[in-house]
C-alpha cells in the first residue's frame, strides 16, 4: 500500500452558487514534497477541505482505490487521511503527550479508553524523535511557541499513521530557522508517504517542492517542478500584480 | 500510574463500598409489617417547649418564585394576625413568636421547610400554604411529626387529616352554592374553563356529577397550562360552543389573559357570565375594567356587612405591607390563626392531641369577618356562608346571592346522593 | 468559551480527597446531624449527583445540558410509582379514583410494581433516552447554545406533560405521601439514615467514576472534543460518540439522583423538573467549578445549603444572592470557586482565557457552508 | 369552515407575538452570538412601563401607542445597562452570557415582584381594539389584528434599518466580519451597544403587545424566553425571513393543536415538532454563511 498514489480528478466545489473550485485535477506520490500554490481565493484550502470531507465536492479523489468524496470526515480519517490547519490547532489545555496519544488512540477499543494511559507508545515516541519536541512531553501544548504547536500537529499525524499528510500554511509564522526545521522534517517523512503543502512561502517553495500546482479562481493553471512553474507565463502573468505578496508571504492571513 | 496508587485505589472503592454496605444494615429500621414493634409510625417526641412566655409558631408560604404573586398577600396577613392576638395579650397569656419560611415556590422545599419549622424551630403549629401541591406536601410531614398545619385556601375537598384544619372552602362551600346559583339564573349550557392541575380537574369533576343531577349540560370544558396566559385558541371554542354561562376555574395570572382573550373575542358579562373561583378582590384589579360585571364565589367578600369584617378591613388597611384590599384567601388565613388560639384556649394547651381532642369535644368557635364560623372537630374544616358576588367598577363584589345558613363543611360529599358511593369509598380507603 | 482546567492534581490527592469526603458523609454526618439536617444532606447528595454528570457532560464535555429534569424525571417517577403502589398495596392509587373510578391501573404503572423492574428503569431509562436524544442531536452536530436550549425545551415540555396527565402522573401534586421503600418503613428514623446512606454511598460511587474518567484516556478525549472538535473528527474519532457517552454517563447519574430524591424528600412533582429546577442545577456546578472533579458536587451542595438556611432567614434576599451568584461567578470565575486557589499569585497558570483558536472558527465556518 | 378559520387567524396572531418577542433575541443572538435569558424579563419591563405610562396618561386610546416607544426605550436602557455591565466582557463565551443572563433575570423578576403589587398591574386595552372583523364566518378580534400589524411594522422597521441606514450596514458587516469591520474603521463597540439596545427595545415593544394579551406581572417573561429561543433556533440564525416564518408556523401549529387537543398537550406538541425539526434541520429553516455559535 505505500505506493497507494493521492489521484485527484475534476474536483468542482460549489457554494451555493460560487464555484470556488472548478474542476481541478492532480495527484500525488509517496516520496515526493507537493505543493499546491495560487493567490487568495485561488481554492487551495477548498481543495484540501474537500478532499477530506469538510466541503461537498464532486469529481472524484482517490487514495490507491479507495473513493474518498461523499465519506464523512472520520471516516476518511481513517482511510490515512490527515491534514493540519492553517493556523495551528491542537488541545491547548492538553499536554503534549496527551495530544498525541489521542492521535494515536483512534484503534483503541471502547474499553480500553476508560483505562488510565500507562507509558509513551513507541510510535509517540519515534514522532517526539522526529519532530524534536521531545523535551516538551508534559508541556501543555497552550503554552507551546508557534513553530512547536505546528511541529505537534505534523506529529499528530505522524502517530496517527496517516498515508497522505495535507498540510495548510504549515510554515506561515514561523522564523527562518523554523521553515528551515520545518522543510527538512517534511522531506524525512515524505519518504514514506504522500505530503501536499498548500503554501504562499514561494521561497520556502522553492526549496523543498518536488512538484508544484499553481490554482488559479479555482482552476489548474500550471503544472510541474518549480522550474516549469517558474517559466511558466500564465503563472507570471498571474502573479505580476501581487509579486510582493508572493515574494514576502503572507503569514496569519485568512484565505477566502 | 504507579502500583501504589492503584492500589490504593481499589482499596479506598472497596473501603467507600464496604462502609457503605456496613452503615447501611446497622442502619436498618423497621420493616413493612413490624411498623408497631418498631415504632415506625408513631412520631419523636415533640420538642415543642411553651414553658417560656412565648409560643413559636411557623409560617410557610412561597414568597419567590411564581406562587409569591399569590401567597404574599396571605404571608402578610397571618402576621397581622398576630401582631393583633399579641396585643390582646396572645394565646393562653403567651406571646406569639413567629418563624417565617419561604416555601419559593417548590414543594419539596414547602416538605422541607414544615420538617424543619417542626423538628428545627420546635413550633407549635404551621400556618401558610396556597397550591393544593403545597399541602400535599406539608401532608406527610406533619402527619410523621405529629404537628399541626392551617391551611386557609378554598381547595378541591376529598381530603382529611388528623394533623391539617382547613379554614378556607371545601367544595361544598364554594363549588356547589355557585352550581346551586347558576341552576337559580336558569343556566342551561355550561361551559367549564380551568387551569391544567388538581384543582381545576377535580372541582370540574364534580361540577359535571353535579350538572347531570341540575340538569346544566356542560357544552365544553379546555385547560390551559398554569404558567401560560394566552387562552386565544381556547376562547374561539367557547364563542363556538355558545354557552349561557363559564365556570372559571383557572388560577392566577392566567386568569387575566382568559378574561382579555374573552373580552376581545366580543363575550360580555351581559351575555355569557363568568363565574370564578380564582378571582377575589386581590386578583380583580390587575385585569382591570374587563373583568367588571361578573361573577366570583366565596365564602368572604370585602364588600359582606357583618359586625367584625369593618375591623379586619380597617387593620389591614392600616397595616404596612398591606394591599388595600382583602379577600376570601386572606381572610381565611386570617381565621386560621384566631381558630389555633381558640383551640388551644379550650383544651388548655398547645399539645396537638389535647388541641384535637377539644376540637373534637367542644364546638369552637369564631367571630369571623365573614360571620360566626364553627369548627367541625371530626374533619377539621369550619362552617361557611356561601356568597356569590358581582364585580362593580371599583374591583369590588357587589353580592348578590347569599346561601340561606351557613354551610357544613361536607370534604367527602357524603350529604350528596349524585356523588358516586363507590367513588368516596375508593378515595377514604385510599387516604387510609 | 473559556477553557477550564483540566491538568488537575495529582490523582492520589483527588482520590484521598474523595476518601475524606465518603468519612464526612458517610460516618461523621449521621453522628453529627440532627435527623432534619442529615435529611436535608440526602437531599444536597441528590442534586451532587446530578451535578457531577452536569459536571462531565458540561465542564468536560462542553454540552450545557439545561434539561437534565428529564432523566431526574425518569428516575424519580420511576422510583415514585414504585413507592406509591407499594405504599397503595392492591389498592388504586387514590389520586387516580375520582376522574375514572372503574378505569384500571395505567398500564405503563404495571411494570413498577416490581422492585426489580423499578431498579432496572431508573438505570435504563435514561440511558436509552440520552443515547437516542444524544445520537440524534450530535450526530447532527447541534451543539453549543442550540443543544442548551433543545434541552431545556425538552424539560419544560415534559414538566407541562406531566402536569396535565393527573390521572397517569398526578399531575402538578406529584407524587407524594410514601409509607415503605422497598419494604421498610419509611417514617422510621433508623430507615431514614440507611436512605441517607445510599445516596451519599452513590454520590461517593459517582465521584470515583467521574474520577476515574477523567483520568482515563476517554476523559482526555472528551476534552479535546470539547475545545476542538472538529481536530478530534480529523484525528478519526466521531466526536458525537464521545460525547454520547459523556452525556449518557450524565443522564444516568441525574436518573440516580432523582429515584434517591424521592424517598427522603417524600414527594416529586412536576416542578423539580422544569425550567428553574433544571437551571437551580447549573448553579451548583457553574458555582463550584463546572470542569473539576468536587467543584459540581461542592457547589450543588452550597445551592442546597444556601437554599434552605439562606432561604429561610431572608427569602427575597437568597434569590438576589442567588441571580448574582450567576452573575459573578459566571463573569469573574468561569470555573468556578474550585479555581480560586490558582488565581492567588505565586500560582502560575497557563494563559487563563484563551480565545477560539481561529482556524476551528474557520472550521466551523467551513462546516456550516457545507 | 370556522373549525379551520379560527385556528389559524387566532394562531396567526400567537405566532406574531412570538414573532415580536424573537426578533430582538434574532438580532442579539442571530447577530451577536449573546444569549440572553433575560430577554422575557426585558419584555416585563416594557408591559410595566406601558402600566406606568397609563398612568400618566389615562386615555387608554393614547396611552398604548406613547407606550410603545416609551416601552422601547425603556427596555432598550435596560439592555444596553446589562451589555455595558456585563455582556461586553462576554463576547468571547457565547454559552456563559447565557447563565449570566439567567442569573439577570431572576433579579429582576424578583425587583419587580416587590416593586409592583404581587399580583400584577392592569394595563387597558384601548377603546379602538374593541369589536371583531367578521372574516369568513369567524369573528376576528382586532387586537389579534393589532398585534399582527405591529409585528409586522416592527420587523419592516428592523429590515429596512438594517438594510438602508448606514448603522444597519455596519451591524451587519459587523456580524459577517467582526475584524474587518474594525480595520474599516467601524467602531465595534458602538455597534454591539446599539444591536444590543434596539434588540431589548424590541423586546420592551412585545412587553406592551403581551400586556394586552396576558397579565402584566413579574412572571410573564418566563412563559416566552423558551419559545422565542426555538423560533429563532428554528428560523435560522441571523434570518429574519426565518424567524418570521418560523414564528408563524408555531403560532398556527399551537392554536390547531389546542383546538384539537387540550391546551397542555399543545404546548407539548408544539416543543417537540421545533425540536424535530431542528434535528433534522439543525441550521434552521436558512442558512446564513457565518460563524456557527459556540
């Protein structure tokens, strides 16, 4: 299953009369760090949304086989489909453990949830590893910097063994040293599974994407490596009047 | 999570069980059957201690909550009744020391509060109460306890204990003259408008029985919830069922909107009266003019001419607190605290077996604002005149039937041959 | 929505605080109080119980149930027509005599005849009410303001129901006047202490429960629903589940409080389930502390307390204290008095208000368009 | 014909003075996410003030319509005294307005039940709303008709505020963006007041239209909060088109069901047919593109 592709097909997304995402198509593999780009209102959370089942979509999006429109968020949960938000959300009033063990608790059976937690899962553990936040088990996760907050949501999906990470704004706020932290641990773990970034970073971008899909008012308007983006003229002609915007990014700004 | 912990756990669960289970055989009383051997009915002694110069006395009534509307007023009144009997030098030459208790409404809180007043505060006897829920309440209570409880509002009847005296009407003294009125008024379509609970419901019960005896027939009958005023939905019936006469038996606030609602549907005292039960010179002037010209029976009215009502109306005008007006609740509330002081005056003390055995040897009576009333030892309610009264402008009652004697109070109806036998028994049987 | 604390203290200290509690009430206070007074602390046990469930449905589970007189109903009435055909032997109930004398017993009475029977009712009941209501509601995903409001409507229409069926319920006079419980004499002093007992045994069960709970990982589960639930759906939990459990847990404990209510209060009427006794509830827990462990039992206990001394000597008065009450505790102590020692300086605390995190609201935002 | 006329005429003006007593909840809770519990308090307060103005003006043919914007303002002080004090340190906790407010509202039932005599106020219903309107065989009584208009001139006032005045446009961009409307120089607190005022106004205004209906006393308040609530639940949040029909369906629902059943089987009716329904509606009968509450 790790060779399972995320293969998306005509996505449309209408608001009751709005179409914010009109018939997009692309795909993802395991290994590769994809990052999905466009300018406010382009639809890129919109297509992250109803990939996993936040907003009604039709088309098709499929993991491996598996059909992931028209299922309930949960259950696409768990067919290894997790995603962050763009601004960090995590238990505030919850320790960093206690984050994470909930993550990684989905299998659980009813019973043993009324038991009391005993030790670190060696998946909890291998994910503190990873996202280096280690030092930080009992830290209640309110109290957590910015960049740690973002850090424990990647490592709750880590724990929670999700096949495709879908990852929104991951790196907005954060410092140089942090989008650098942050690039690297995206790398590690798309080794093994399918990551897709939505992203106005295009510096942060050009660094770590393997391939891009630039959206535009909800419709595909390039496609390939940052290079083929980059020479692209319809994606210049775009971004000509907001170049700054793309240039700087823009962090903690609300889309749509 | 440590070994200790959990352990210490389980043990603290089955230590918590174990106390538990432990307390609660050692705690085991009497069982059903062995109630004699055990003592289980039979009360604690009394700690009432009159020994002093003072007598307490408690009075519970709700003066929060939606009752408070109400029941304020009387609250009111047994305190000037008591500032009255003190300064004529209190009950056996002890001053009455008074308790006051808010039964807020919530008849729980009214059980609670009687056991407290009897086992707490050690009082001689309970005053108060308004809701027919509120004395069943107190009911139990004072029954276990051994106390006494004077409840002063007209009620549904079928009902009496050793422990309770009843001074406002029994259904006898209310229902049946205003039934016996509108059989004189020649009324032939009746329609019967209540509030959705026990009073309503049975006083409408037995307004049918007596109906089919008088020859009335009930055109309709509608209930609306308690707390709600709007009776548009259920007055569009009457108008429909064209009656000659409304038996009112709805009780307080939504009172106002039934008349309103009457009011605006065009029905007129001039043609389709309304007799009330519910509606006394407190309650007339929030619904203002639309309420003038109709009908309200009682026992008391402000407006009756006899030789101690100018008295009882002028203290309680001049008494602060007061509302301006009596009426039959209060008035009745009135002769409970005059009816105790006779009482114990004949047996000579406040014990409540000596004051019920001189109720049951003596004929106590009382010069009431609404005449000379006479306690029947065996049941524990008193004679009343039966008045049937008109509103004039003024909100006061113009009368205009009288019952030729005072009436005997009759709770189980047993003087009326139209009230199923079989009925009384299974209610006598039931009460126990 | 303020997020009360919920890293509490270590658990041996809660656990020997609830060891301490159960020596109070179970061995001090039957020596100590007058037989009115300890009949006044069942009572306050009573709505502790319910408090507790209030406790964890809404300091834990964030679902402010306002009509938690529905399933105190189901147990009280349970318990109550047991009582009363106890109590009526092979007699019909006499409240029911006059508007149908021939008419036989309601058939729904019949079942309660057996003790048995009753003791499975004031279990079942609830917990198949709140678990249909609840799955229906949060599957639904109505929450917040709307599910406080369902709720309470739900309470006052079956309060109405129950006053306008006097035949079947008795009506706004309730149920009242029981000689026996389960075959003991009620009026008897000594029975009275063993019904004491049960109660404050259960509020002591419902203590360890709830402790237990939050404790495990469900608990850390439903706080997390509580502050996000649309992250906890995305972690692959439903979180209507988790919250049916929390709020099933919850109606159990009130269906419990009201079926021990009955035999030491002696009487259960339509007013202990409507609108205002429904919310005298939330007072307690909202006092105490709504997302700790004693905070709602304390709390209700102190309501209680305040009603019956406080309410005696100065009525109007009690309800003023009792309006301001809500108002500044609700204002100036959103979890109540059980986090007034970590409001002293020198005790640090994480951020105490913390607002909506954004992207849930946005979240949210998603969720309604879609 | 008249079985089917009168419930419907009659329930047509039940559901207009529910209609009156849930649009100020539509806009303090539709539009601001505060749940008020004293709202039926705040709808005392208006029948009281339509007492005291008839008291200085004893023409019940004049003093009902100087008390209706007596009753506005009255009340609308009132609230904008409870969000100064209270509610604008609450904005954040939707679900605690509603306890604070619960807590509001017993203190002033209690303040009015000693103020006033316990047994409430008459407040006379003016010579011109006596008679009936004959329609199809059912005499209809006008002051079902006066409520029913002054239902509808209140919500036509409210929408074309909120709709053509530029304090209308700022509440409303308020609500649909609270931050941006501050960066666009919309001072947010002025709005929140001003909601918050006209909408316990609003209730003040249903005060003196549930005088003439019921008793004016200090429990009066309590019988509406639970229905207006679930009109406005049911409607849709933020919806005046919804409130408004759900407003009369319940009004028209009640009155058949009391003219089929009992008044108290009605009551019960009604609640649970809301409360289906929002089950399986639970956005209510519109849905509105903004923050979901709580």
């Amino acid at each position: 299953m790790t060779d399972a592709s995320l293969v998306v097909t005509d996505l449309r997304v209408e608001f009751s009369g709005f179409v914010a995402v009109g018939g997009v198509s692309f795909d993802a593999h395991p290994g590769e760090v994809r990052f999905l780009i466009g300018p406010n209102g382009a639809g890129k959370t919109t297509c992250i949304d109803a990939i996993t089942g936040l907003a009604k979509g039709t088309g098709s999006a499929r993991l491996g086989e598996k059909e992931l429109l028209g299922k309930q968020v949960h259950k696409i949960v768990r067919l290894g489909v997790g995603r962050t938000f763009q601004t960090a959300s995590v238990f505030d009033e919850l320790t960093v453990l206690q984050n994470l063990d909930i993550a990684a608790g989905r299998h659980r059976s009813a019973l043993s949830l009324l038991r009391t937690r005993r030790g670190v899962d060696p998946s909890i553990e291998q994910a503190l590893e990873e996202t280096g936040l280690a030092g930080e088990l009992t830290t209640p996760a309110g109290i957590l910097s910015h960049g740690q907050k973002q850090w424990l949501e990647i490592a709750m999906l880590l724990v929670q063994d999700a096949k495709v990470l879908l990852l929104d704004e991951p790196v907005a706020g954060m410092s140089q040293d942090e989008r650098t932290a942050t690039g690297e641990l995206l790398r590690r773990i798309a080794a093994k599974r399918i990551v897709l970034v939505v992203e106005h970073d295009m510096d942060f971008m050009r660094r770590y994407a393997t391939r891009v899909t630039v959206l535009h008012q909800g419709k595909v308007l390039s496609q390939g490596t940052v290079a083929d983006v980059q020479a692209d003229p319809k994606v210049q002609e775009v971004y000509l009047g907001t170049a700054d915007a793309i240039a700087v990014g823009t962090p903690n700004r609300k889309e749509d | 999570m440590s070994t200790i912990s959990k352990r210490l756990r389980s043990l603290t669960a089955m230590g918590a069980i174990g106390t538990t289970v432990a307390l609660v055989l050692a705690g085991c009383g009497a069982r059903a059957g062995d109630e004699a051997a055990a003592g289980g009915t039979s009360a604690a002694p009394s700690c009432v201690d009159t020994s002093g110069s003072a007598v307490k006395l408690g009075f519970l009534n709700s003066l929060t909550g939606g009752m408070a509307i109400s029941e304020k007023t009387v609250s009111n009144v047994l305190h000037m009744a008591a500032d009255e009997i003190n300064a004529g030098g209190g009950i056996l030459g002890k001053k009455i020391e008074y308790v006051q208790e808010d039964g807020a409404t919530d008849w729980p809180t009214f059980a609670e509060k009687t056991e407290k007043l009897l086992t707490q505060d050690c009082v001689a006897a309970i005053f108060g109460g308004w809701t027919s829920s509120s004395r069943k309440a107190v009911k139990p209570v004072v029954e276990k306890h051994n106390g006494l409880f004077f409840y002063p509002v007209q009620y549904e009847g079928l009902e009496s204990s050793p422990n309770i005296y009843y001074t406002g009407a029994t259904t006898n003294q209310q229902i049946i003259p205003a039934m016996d009125f509108l059989k004189a008024q020649g009324v032939k379509r009746l329609f019967l408008a209540g509030s959705d609970y026990v009073f309503p419901r049975t006083a409408n019960a037995i307004i049918k029985l007596y109906a089919a005896k008088l020859g009335i027939e009930i055109v309709g009958e509608e209930y609306v919830p308690l707390d709600k005023d709007d009776w548009t939905s259920q007055v569009a019936k009457i108008v429909a069922a064209k009656p000659d006469f409304i038996f009112n038996t709805i009780n307080g606030s939504s009172n106002v909107g039934f008349v309103k609602a009457y009011y605006d549907a065009g029905l007129k005292a001039e043609t389709t009266p309304i007799i009330s039960v519910s509606i006394a010179e407190e309650e007339a002037p929030a619904m203002g003019h639309e309420v003038t010209g109709q009908y309200a029976s009682w026992n008391y009215f402000q407006s009756l001419k006899t030789p101690t009502n100018p008295k009882f109306i002028e203290s309680w005008k001049a008494y602060p607190n007061s509302s301006g007006v009596t009426s039959d609740p209060m008035e009745a509330a009135y002769i409970s605290l005059y009816l105790y002081k006779a009482l114990v005056e004949a047996a000579g003390s406040f014990d409540v077996d000596a004051v019920n055995a001189a109720a049951k040897k003596n004929a106590i009576t009382f010069d009431a604002p609404e005449g000379k009333v006479t306690l029947d030892g065996e049941n524990h309610h008193i004679s009343k005149p039966g008045h049937i009264g008109k509103i004039n402008s003024s909100n006061q009652f113009d009368i205009v039937w009288a019952s030729d004697k005072f009436i005997e109070p009759d709770p189980y109806l047993e003087g009326y041959d139209w009230f199923p036998a079989d009925i009384r028994k299974q209610l006598v049987d039931a009460a126990g | 929505m303020t997020k009360p604390r919920t890293t509490g203290p270590k658990p041996w200290i809660s656990l020997s605080g609830i060891g301490v509690f159960a020596v109070l009430l179970l061995a001090v206070a039957p020596l100590v109080l007058t037989d009115h007074w300890l009949n006044n602390l069942g009572k306050y046990c009573c709505w502790a119980i319910a408090a507790v469930g209030i406790g964890l449905a809404w300091g834990r589970g964030g679902m402010l149930v306002m009509g938690q007189g529905v399933f105190f109903a189901l147990g009280a009435y349970s318990m109550a027509m047991h009582l009363t055909l106890e109590t009526a032997g092979d007699r019909i109930p006499g409240f029911m005599v006059l508007y149908d004398p021939l008419a036989p017993l309601p058939m729904f009475w019949e079942p309660f005849r057996s003790a048995g029977f009753t003791l499975l009712a004031i279990v079942l009941l609830p917990v198949v009410m709140a678990g249909i209501l609840g799955y229906a509601l949060f599957k639904r995903r109505v929450k917040g303001a709307y599910f406080a409001i369902l709720t309470q409507a739900l309470a006052v229409a079956l309060a109405t129901l129950i006053s306008s069926t006097i035949r079947e319920t008795g009506g706004d006079t309730g149920l009242s006047d029981f000689k026996y419980f389960f075959g003991f004499v009620l009026n008897d002093p000594a029975n009275k202490v063993m019904v004491f007992l049960i109660a404050a045994g259960l509020l002591i069960v419902c203590l360890l429960a709830v402790w237990q709970l939050y404790r495990s990982r469900f608990g850390e589960l439903l706080v997390a629903t509580r502050d996000a639930e649309e992250r906890v759906r995305f972690l692959g939990y439903d979180p209507a589940n988790v919250k049916l459990v929390a709020f099933v847990v919850s109606a159990l404990m009130a269906s419990i409080a009201g079926a021990m209510f009955v035999p030491i209060v002696g009487i259960i009427t339509p007013a202990e389930i409507g609108a205002a006794a429904s919310i005298l509830m939330i007072a307690g827990v909202a006092f105490g502390g709504r997302a700790s462990l004693f905070g709602p039992a304390l709390g209700a206990m102190a309501v209680g307390w305040g009603q019956s001394s406080l309410g005696s000597t100065w009525p109007e008065g009690w309800t003023y204290i009792l309006g301001l009450l809500f108002i500044v505790v609700i204002l100036f102590l959103p979890n109540g008095l059980s986090s007034l020692p970590s409001r002293f300086p020198g005790r640090t605390r994480p951020k105490p208000d913390v607002p909506p995190t954004p992207a849930i609201a946005a979240a949210e935002l998603e969720e309604v368009r879609a | 014909m008249d079985a089917l006329i009168a419930p419907l005429l009659n329930g047509s003006a039940q559901g207009a003075l529910l209609l009156l007593a849930a649009l100020g909840l539509s806009l303090t809770f539709g539009q601001m996410g505060v749940i008020n519990m004293a709202h039926g308090e705040f709808l005392m307060i208006g029948a009281f003030a339509a007492y005291l103005v008839q008291q200085v003006i004893t023409a019940s043919n004049l003093s009902i319509p100087v008390a209706l914007p007596v009753a506005f303002v009255v009340a609308g002080l009132f609230g904008l005294l409870l969000e100064v004090t209270i509610i604008q340190w609450m904005y954040r906790r939707p679900l605690d307005t509603l306890l604070v407010t619960v807590g509001v509202g017993l203190i002033l039932q209690q303040a009015a039940l000693q103020i006033f005599p316990s047994q409430g106020v008459p407040v006379e219903k003016p010579g011109w709303l006596d008679g009936q309107l004959n329609i199809l065989g059912y005499e209809w009584p006008l002051r079902q008709l006066f409520t029913i208009l002054l239902a509808s001139v209140c919500v036509a006032a409210l929408s074309a505020w909120l709709k053509y005045t530029s304090f209308g446009r700022r509440i409303r961009a308020t609500v649909q963006n609270r931050d941006l409307a501050e960066t666009s120089g919309i001072s947010t607190r002025t709005i929140d007041r001003l909601t918050f005022f006209t909408g316990s106004g609003l209730a003040g205004v249903a005060g003196v239209a549930a005088s003439l209906i019921g008793g004016t006393n200090s429990q009066m308040g309590a019988q509406y909060i639970i229905p207006a609530f679930l009109v406005v639940a049911a409607g849709g949040i933020g919806q005046l088109k919804g409130t408004i029909i759900a407003a009369w369906a319940v009004g028209v629902a009640l009155s058949y069901f009391a003219y089929w059943t009992t008044g108290s089987l009605a009551q019960v009716l009604a609640f649970i047919l809301v409360i289906v329904f929002l089950q399986l509606r639970p956005q209510g009968l519109f849905t509105v593109r903004t923050r979901s509450l709580a």
